[in-house]
C-alpha cells in the first residue's frame, strides 16, 4: 500500500448521530429526575449495562437505569445519598452480578454500593426492598457495602483504580486520597496535591501513574508508590475556569481541555516523557462551557462534550505519531439539545453487529433525558462482524489485589473479543495477567503507615481480594439498618470456576442486553442529511498576504470590519481620522509596515465597496456623514483625502450603510439619531434623501431583498420588520431572537425567506427562518452552539449553501439550507466543516462573485479571510473525478451582481429591473449532462460468453460428424465389407 493511503484511519468516516427519541431516557418530570443545574458538567457513567447519574430535586440521589430501558420514564430508580452527589463512578472489576458504584458528595462522604446488574427495582415495585429511597435495600436492591471517613472539604472527584480491586481515589481540596476500601479505617496512601483545589483525576491504563490538573492551572504526574510529590509539573491552561485531563490509555500520552487568558476553549496534547512544551496546543472556541474529554483506548476516538454546547466534537488520536498526535478531520455531532454531562459506553455495552464503534449518553441541559449519541462505521453488510474496527477490550476483572498494587506489581487486565460468535463459545475462565513491571521497593504496610489516620469509619464492610488465597465467598455484613441481612458475594476466582462449566454463557449485556433476556435498542438510528453535492465540501486557504500590523478592533458589531472585490482589500486600520487599509489583490506577500489608507477625517463605524464599480468605496463616520472614494486602478501610493461625495445623511453618527443591490447610485444609511433610530435611502447622483423608515429601537442588523424592492431589519427590542424601500411602509413585523447580543439577517434568493442569526438566552447561537410574507410566526428554529461569538452569515443562492463565519473562531461550518423541498426549506441541515490550519481565527470571510470561480477546478466559493495578522485567500472546491467537463449540475447560471439593473433616477421614478444572467461554463467544456455514459461491460461475464461460444462450436463439430456418419450408414456396407476373407478353421 502507497504512503499515501497507509495511515488513512477506518474510523475516519465514523457518523456521529443521536438515537430516536423512543430509544431516547425521556423522564416524564423533568424536576427530580436527573439534577443538570450547576457550574460543573452533571456526573453520569455507565457499566456495559446499567447508567447512573445525579438526580433528585437537590442532587441527593444518584438514578440508576438498564441502558435497555429507553422510552418514557416515570420516576427512575434512586439511591439517596444524604447530600448533593459531586460525582460517581463504577468499578471496572465488580464481582459477578455485583457492579460496584461509588458516590462522592458535598458533604465530603463517600460511600460504596453494590447494585444488580439487572438496575434497581421500580419505585413502586413490590418486591423493591424496604422502601427505605435506597433502591431496595434490604430487598432485591443495592447494596451500601462502605462509607469512607469524612473528608474536610466537598468531594471533587471519585476514581476507581483501572487494575487493583479495591483501590479507589479520591480528591477533596488539595488532598487525593488512595483508599483501600477493605480496610478503610485510613488511607493506603495520600498525595499532595499541590494547590487548594484538585479539579479532575485520571489514571493511566496500567494503574501505575495518576495525573491531575489543579486551581492553579498545574499538570501533575504522580507515581503514588514512590512519594507523596509529583514526579512532573507544567502549565498546562492560563485560564481561570476548570480544565479537565485524560490519560490516553497504556501510552504516554495526556490529552488536557482548558481556557486561556482570553477565556477561549482549547485542548492540549502531552507526552509524559517530556513536559516542557504540549505536543499540540489547538484552540476550540470561544463557548464558556467546562469541556469533558471522553476517550476510547480501543479506537483511539475522542470525544469533546461540552456543558451548554449543542454539538460533541470529535478527533482521533495518533499515539503512535507524536509529531502530529491529533486528526481533528472528523465531522462533529450536532444537535438542537444542548447537553450538560455526558459519558462513554464501555465496549461490552456496543452493537457491534451494526458497527456501533462508540456511544456517549448526553444528559440534557434541562435534565428532561438522556440521548444516546452513536459513532457508526459505515459498511456495506452488517451479517458479519467486522473484526479491523474492534480490536480486543479489557475484560470486567481486576488483575491484581490492592495489596499486590502496593507492594509494586502492576498488571494489565486480560484481553476479550467482541466477535459474538466467539464470545458465546469461548470458555471464560481468565488466562494469567500480563506483568508490566514489578516494583518491590514499596510495600503496602510501610505506604499505610506513613500517613495520618482519618476519623473512624461509620459504616464497613469486606468484600473479596482476587488472591488465590481466598477462594471462599467473601460476607459482606453492614452493621446498620439492623434488618439488613448478610450478602454473599463470590470472589473472583470462585466467580470464574463457575463460569468454566460447559454450559457458559456469555456475560450479560455483552451484546446490548441487560441481563434479562430483553434486547437493548440496537444502533439503527443513523441520520445522514440528504444527499448534497457540496456534502464534502473542502477548503484550501493560501496566505497570500502576511505580517499585517494596525487593525482596528474598535468598529461596531454591525460592521463587518473588512470587504473585498476581484481588485482590492479594504480593512479598518488603527489611528486617528477614521482610516482604511487600501490593498490591491495582485501585490501577494508581506505588507509594508505602512499601509496607505483612507481618511475620513472622523472616527469610522462603517465602510463598502459599491458592487458596480470596484474603484468606489463608501464609508459611514461618526459626524453623520457619508463619504464616497474614488481608487486608482493600481492601488494608493499615498493616503487619500479628497472625497467623490460627501453628504450629511444624519444628525448623529450613521452606524451602518449598504448599497441597492440592483440601482446604481442607491444607498442606504441608519443612524441612531438620539434616540429617534432612522433609516434613510439616498440617490447620490443627486444627494437627495428618497425614503426614510422610522424604527421604535436601535437597529442590529439590516438586507435588502435581491430585487431590492424590500427590507428587512433586525431590532434590539427583539422583533424582525420588513419595509417598503420606495415608501418608507412597514411591511411585517415577528418576534426575534430572546438574546440581547448582536444579529444579523439576510433573504435566501429568491425564495421569499428570510435567515436571522443571533443569540437566545444564556448565548446560545441559533437560526430562525422566516416566510417573509407572514413574520409573525417563524419556520423554524435551530440552536447552534454556546458562545459569544458573532457569527456573520453569507447565503449563496446557486448552492444553497449557507456559510457561517465566526468572529474570533477558526471554524466555518456549512448548511445546506433545502430551497427545494417547502417541508424541509425551514430546517438547516449541517454538511461539513472547515477549520483552519493552527486554528488561526478570522475576524471577517468576505466571499467575491461567483464568476471569480474556477469551475475547472470544481470551485464553488472563492474569497478572502481576515485574521488577525493577515489576509487569507480561501477556495471551497467539491470533489468530483471527471474534472474534465463541465459540472452543470453544481454551476447552474448566476445573476450578475456586478453590473446595475437600473440607475438611480429610474429606480427613484419606479423602474425596477433583475439583473442579467451568467453562464458559467467555458466554451471549451461540454456539460456533463451531455456526456454520454458509456455501458460497463463485466470483463468475466465477457471471458464467460467466449468460453461458453467455443464449447458450443465444438459440440456442434461432434454433432455434425456424428451426423455425416449416420447419413454413410444408410447407404450400404462400404466396399471392405464386401471382401471375402478366410476360414476361421484355416487360420489352424
């Protein structure tokens, strides 16, 4: 195989959707059911069986469900805990039917519990124990097997070891502890950890080295076996909110999440050996959400949820490759649920007879469910199970004792195949552990004894070690409530003596069941968009202009801060005057320290190319004025002072300004006028205002309809209106976004709809789409994401695209807005992506005119992107193979917004015109449309007629010799058997 196609990953066309809503946890009240509020994610795990979550109506309680128990949920199963839980978290060994959960709370107790692999009993479930709110204990229910000494400060995190049994860590202020939990009276070992708050845990694979991200933004590394001390440190966030770590398997690799300075998402890439400087250090966005890493060791997928976003990201990583670790190609989850928690399935817990390669459990943010989220590799056949995309997992066993831990083993758990068929036929009794490394240097009774004892334990109890030398069960007696009887837990060894018999069954839940012979709801809810010829849209940027200094950040959120056309660049720059940064396209390279400009000679809000004449620019200054420009054709040799036009439009600053997209001379201004918000329409040829439109609050934003004939406007009292451009008439009016942060609205073509995009409440981004002709009750509207950021939206009616760029962000994500269908047309539907190379972020896409396209190249968009310390170009090209022909099915013909329908006198006098048509395609090309596809003809069903022709001529050659011997019988005996021969008794 080629290089270039070697490292290509089977993951990497993986589709990410959510489940169907009966295959959904919906609670029937949203109060009490799961407990979402908070500053921090909502605590959820799962076993391959059974989910817990924080619930209750103060957080108190921990639900727990079968992941096969989808639909309408009354009240789900709890297990109070007695204060607010602050996280939980299974056991990866767990004896037999006896999964082991253990529940930190704010009152800084944590208890250990025993649950059935089979859930909890209903609440209103007669056989549900004593009715005491714990799940049935004393029953058939869960099990309270310990409650650790109480620690100081709340409890932060709760972390079994993934190898030892009975090894759990726990964090409380700027403690972690390591507890035994069979003999819980103190810690086996306690570590420093270095600062006043401990903010997130994570063990390596192997049990051998534990890492934590502190207040003080500090990535430690610990070998807890050999002090108490970080063995590493580094920075791994500046920020001031929450990070989070995750060890990536049995590698050396971390993968950190945090905030920067500038309070921007953004993820980091670490390897053990050398901490000095992160692998990767990526920016995300700008959402102020606590970002969750979830990763798969088995696939290399991880999974970024974030609390309020509305879509999970997800990336590979290459352990294997530390100089590019990361492959963030993978196309995100969206959803119009925005989530506050979310967890990963363990492999066991799969479909993986439908290639369900990941499921992450989201917790909505308003605590009404839980929507399974499904990673699915597309195959042609799902009979078969596809062993290259499910490598083998870590079987559900501890591979050491806690004691054995201490005194320095370190062990890996035995591997298990996911290929049911041998599942159900393998004998489950476990091989020997594989040794990874011993370290005799530290024995357990020496680690125990070196620290403090805590406050007595109120509530123990023992339960197995995996030595050989307690072959026994193990009971497990709680002193209190006094009528809870005696549980009888096998250990280990026992559990898989019994599971040697010849009548073995696999474990339950392996294959999605929880147990009971009930099947859980498979991984059939794949939603792929429809089929899209921009599905696979891919964008190539090109720095063609560098090292750009003096930029203005000072315009207001109505102006877009940078234009373009096919001869120049015009960016707002830094400085006295209102100045503008003149460019011309042909000079690429590093820009000169000193840009000429224009200057206005009062502080710039606004500024535009006239689409009919590339040399004009427009621009709107803070006294009231509107100024036209006129450029060389070869750019400014100096800064340009002397105006075309200069017209007092306002009486106060005019914010905003456009130009008619079909008159000539025809622009528009509004300006705030002193609390009297006003837009007016001017005829520059004659400096004379021609319509005005009176607005009840300050405008956001404001498009004209592609004939131009009507306009549309964004209020900050929360409405949207259209007007008549000729007279001034309001024409509609609807509700808006709830948000009080800045929008921005533009006409879909000629469809006669209307986008808006701006901010719900607690800034969530979201669409609402219009009819145009009756405002008053939107379309539809679709949740976007959380963040801050303004996003300047560009619909391109030949494609139906709709491009959302976002200030300060590196991404562009693309939506294929469905003008065809009226039932889908109001409901955006998500393509692609594209990020940029380092995540550089752009301030401003501007996109030029589609004949600027290469059509020979399959290039459908074309423009330039504005960061902070340069100019990009961008080309967004589909892929295709026949390159070769004309792709009259992406390029349809497109109206020519460079040449002017009408001219201001006769728009004024009420002409109105379209603009002229343009036909993309080159003489040279034919269209593919025209080609004529010649029949594939199957080269074996080709060598097939030619074996079987040359048969048929040979048994038509035996037929014919047979035929001409059958004729030559019948007329006579042949001359030799007329000859008379000898006797037969003189031959003697």
């Amino acid at each position: 195989m080629s290089r270039r196609f070697g490292n290509l990953s089977k993951y990497r066309n993986s589709v990410v959707s959510a489940a169907k809503r009966e295959n959904c946890f919906q609670f029937a009240s949203a109060s009490g059911a799961v407990h979402a509020s908070g500053t921090d994610p909502c605590p959820i795990k799962a076993t391959p069986e059974l989910v817990a979550f924080r619930a209750g109506t103060g957080g108190a309680a921990v639900g727990i469900l079968p992941l096969s128990s989808t639909g309408r949920i009354d009240t789900p199963p709890q297990l109070h805990n007695g204060s607010a839980v602050s996280d939980i978290d299974w056991a990866r060994w767990h004896a037999n039917d006896a999964p082991l959960l253990g529940i930190g709370g704010e009152d800084g107790v944590a208890k250990l519990w025993s649950v059935p692999r089979s859930g909890l009993p209903a609440a209103n479930d007669p056989n549900g124990g004593s009715g005491d709110g714990n799940g049935g204990v004393g029953g058939v229910g869960a099990q309270l097997l310990a409650t650790l000494p109480a620690e100081a400060k709340r409890i932060e995190n709760v972390l079994f070891h993934p190898t030892a049994q009975d090894l759990l860590a726990i964090s409380s202020g700027g403690d972690i502890r390591i507890w035994n939990v069979q003999q819980a009276s103190a810690a086996a070992l306690v570590l420093d950890g270095g600062c006043d708050h401990v903010q997130t845990l994570s063990w390596k694979d192997d049990g051998a080295l534990l890492a934590s991200i502190g207040k003080d933004n500090l990535l430690r590394v610990y070998d807890p076996r050999s002090g108490k001390t970080s063995v590493k440190s580094v920075e791994a966030h500046n920020g001031i909110k929450p990070s989070r770590v995750v060890w990536a398997g049995v590698t050396d690799m971390l993968f950190s999440t945090g905030f920067n300075a500038r309070r921007d998402r953004e993820y980091a890439v670490w390897d053990v050996r050398n901490l000095a400087q992160p692998l990767v250090m990526n920016k995300v966005d700008t959402s102020p959400g606590i970002l969750t890493p979830l990763y798969d060791a088995d696939t290399g997928m991880l999974f970024l949820a974030g609390k309020g976003d509305t879509n999970i990201r997800w990336l590979e990583l290459k352990t294997d490759n530390p100089s590019a670790p990361v492959d963030a190609s993978g196309i995100p989850f969206t959803s119009n649920t925005s989530f506050t928690g979310a967890c990963l399935v363990p492999k066991l817990g799969l479909d993986v007879m439908e290639c369900e390669v990941a499921r992450i459990l989201s917790v909505a943010s308003d605590g009404s469910g839980i929507v399974p989220v499904s990673a699915v590799v597309p195959r042609k056949t799902h009979a078969d199970f596809h062993g290259d995309i499910f490598p083998d997992t870590r079987a559900n066993e501890a591979a050491l004792s806690a004691s054995e831990w201490l005194a320095g083993e370190t062990k890996i758990q035995r591997s298990v195949t996911l290929d049911p068929a041998k599942r159900a036929a393998m004998v489950t009794k476990a091989p020997p552990s594989i040794a990874v490394n011993d370290r005799r240097s530290v024995s357990a009774g020496t680690a125990a004894s070196s620290h403090g004892q805590p406050p007595p334990v109120s509530m123990l109890s023992t339960y197995p070690s995996p030595s050989a030398t307690s072959p026994a069960p193990i009971s497990m007696v709680a002193p209190t409530p006094t009528n809870t009887p005696a549980v009888s837990i096998p250990t280990p060894s026992s559990a898989a003596g019994t599971a040697a018999a010849p009548t073995a069954q696999p474990p339950a839940g392996a294959f999605g069941g929880d147990g009971t012979g009930k099947t859980a709801p498979t991984a059939k809810f794949v939603s792929l968009p429809k089929h899209s010829p921009y599905r696979f849209v891919a964008g190539k940027p090109s720095a063609e202009f560098e090292d750009l200094k003096g930029l203005s950040i000072n315009l207001p959120n109505e102006s877009d801060a940078f234009q373009a056309n096919t001869k120049f660049l015009a960016f707002a720059m830094a400085g006295p005057g209102g100045r503008i940064g003149i460019w011309p396209t042909s000079q690429k390279g590093r820009l000169p320290a000193r840009i000429p400009c224009i200057v206005n000679g009062s502080d710039l809000l606004d500024f535009k190319f006239d689409p009919f004449n590339e040399n004009r620019v427009l621009t709107a200054c803070d006294d009231g004025r509107i100024r036209t420009f006129i450029l060389p054709d070869g750019g400014l040799a100096e800064d340009l002072i002397e105006t075309q036009d200069n017209v007092l439009a306002h009486n106060a600053r005019v914010v905003l300004a456009l130009f008619h997209p079909t008159a000539s001379d025809v622009v528009l201004t509004y300006s705030p006028e002193m609390g009297t918000p006003l837009i007016k329409l001017w005829n520059l040829r004659s400096k004379t205002s021609v319509a005005s439109m009176a607005l009840p609050d300050q405008a956001l934003s404001m498009a004209f309809s592609p004939t131009g004939d009507r306009l549309a406007v964004v209020v900050r009292d929360k409405t949207i209106r259209t007007f008549n451009c000729r007279t001034g008439e309001a024409l509609q009016q609807g509700p808006a976004h709830d948000g009080a942060k800045a929008a921005r609205v533009v006409w879909m073509g000629d469809t006669g709809r209307l986008l808006s995009v701006g901010f719900a409440r607690g800034s969530q981004r979201e669409i609402i789409i219009y009819d145009a002709s009756n405002l008053g009750t939107p379309l539809s509207s679709t949740t976007l994401d959380t963040s801050p950021a303004l996003l300047l939206p560009t619909y391109d009616q030949d494609t139906g695209l709709l491009v959302l760029a976002g200030r300060g962000e590196s991404v562009i994500p693309f939506y294929d807005m469905l003008v065809e269908s009226t039932e889908s047309a109001a409901k955006p539907v998500f393509l692609t992506r594209y990020s940029a190379p380092n995540g550089v972020q752009q301030t401003s896409l501007v996109l030029l005119p589609k004949r600027t396209c290469d059509v020979r190249a399959i290039e459908v968009l074309k423009g330039y992107r504005l960061t902070p310390n340069g100019i990009e170009s961008i080309s967004f090209t589909v892929p295709r193979l026949q390159k070769e022909y004309f792709q009259d099915d992406i390029f349809k013909p497109t109206r020519n917004v460079e040449k002017a329908a009408v001219t201001a006198d006769a728009w004024v006098g009420g002409a109105s015109g379209e603009l002229d048509w343009i036909d993309l395609r080159p003489a040279d090309m034919v269209p593919l449309s025209q080609v004529v596809v010649e029949k594939k003809v199957d080269k074996k069903a080709v060598s097939m007629a030619k074996e079987l022709s040359e048969a048929e001529r040979k048994e038509a050659t035996m037929r014919a010799m047979f035929d001409l011997a059958l004729e030559e019988s019948k007329q006579g005996p042949l001359p030799q058997d007329m000859i008379e021969g000898v006797e037969d008794d003189e031959w003697d």
